[in-house]
C-alpha cells in the first residue's frame, strides 16, 4: 500500500510532488486518491484509500456477451477473484492496489499470467494450464461463459454497469 517518503523510490530524487485528493468516488464513497510523481525520472503511481467503512461483499458477473467485456471492474487490495468455470482463485499479491480493469483486460491479463507460469509446470498439471488459457480465449471469442465472482472482506471491490 501506501509508502510515506519524501523522496522517489526510483531515483532517490527529492524533486517530487505529492498530491493528496478527496474524491467522492462512485460506490465506494469519499476516498483519498493519492498521487506521486518524480519530477525527475517522471516516475508515477497512484493509490485510492477509501474512507468510508463497508460490509464484505460477494460480487459475480457472467460473462456470457460481448456487451459484458465493457463492463468495469473495480478490485481492491483484499478482493479474491473466483473463476467458477476453469476453477481458478486469484488472491490480492502483497503489493496489490486497487486496480480498474474492463473485463475483457482482465480476462486478457489472467491468460497473460498463464502464459507466463505454464513453463514451471509439466504432465498433467501443464496440460491443464493449457487448457485454462484455450478456455479464457474461448470466452474472449464469445463461445464459452465465465463466471467472475469477487470477494471482498471490506466491500471496496465492484462492477461498474456502463
Ligand atoms: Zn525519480
């Protein structure tokens, strides 16, 4: 999450700003969103903290066409990602923030991370990594359904229904 520092964790540079803004973000309420950047390599990132207290959410959406692959979805730091149809958990990493992704991006993204793991797998166990990046490109071509559901232990994490 949130590092406080007064200089860059690129560069070490202490030509940096540091903006701090009180948003009133859709469905998840007053939240800071924080911003840094080092004026000299032009390193960037940004964090949302939401302020407001939520209860546990459990969110699902079935991707089942193409209207669906627009749709936003908005995970936080604690959010566990369920892919019910290949079987698959995603948990938050250490190092995780709030993350607004399409689902099709997301979909995308999972297959990319497969593709990038298969090689530390053999057997059976890499034919079945395999079978869940054909499976997700299935779905990216609207032949197969997924369905997406997102736990949340704080309630930050939702779907945006553009
Ligand atoms: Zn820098």
């Amino acid at each position: 999450m949130i590092i406080l520092t007064d200089s860059c964790p690129i560069c070490n540079s202490k030509n940096i700003d540091i903006n701090n803004i009180e948003y009133d973000l859709p469905k998840i309420g007053k939240s800071i969103l924080y911003v840094f950047k080092c004026n000299d390599c032009n390193y960037k990132s940004s964090e949302i903290i939401p302020l407001t207290e939520k209860d546990p959410v459990r969110i699902e959406i079935k991707v089942d066409n193409k209207d669906k692959f627009k749709k936003i979805i908005l995970r936080s730091p604690y959010a566990i990602i369920n892919l019910k149809e290949i079987e698959m958990d995603i948990y938050p990493g250490i190092d995780s923030k709030f993350e607004i992704k399409a689902v099709d991006d997301f979909i995308n993204s999972v297959k990319d991370k497969l593709e990038e793991i298969k090689i530390l797998y053999h057997g059976e166990e890499y034919n079945k990594v395999i079978e869940k990046i054909k499976y997700l490109e299935e779905v990216l071509e609207n032949k197969k359904e997924l369905t997406i559901i997102i736990d949340d232990e704080k309630g930050y994490s939702t779907i945006y229904n553009y």
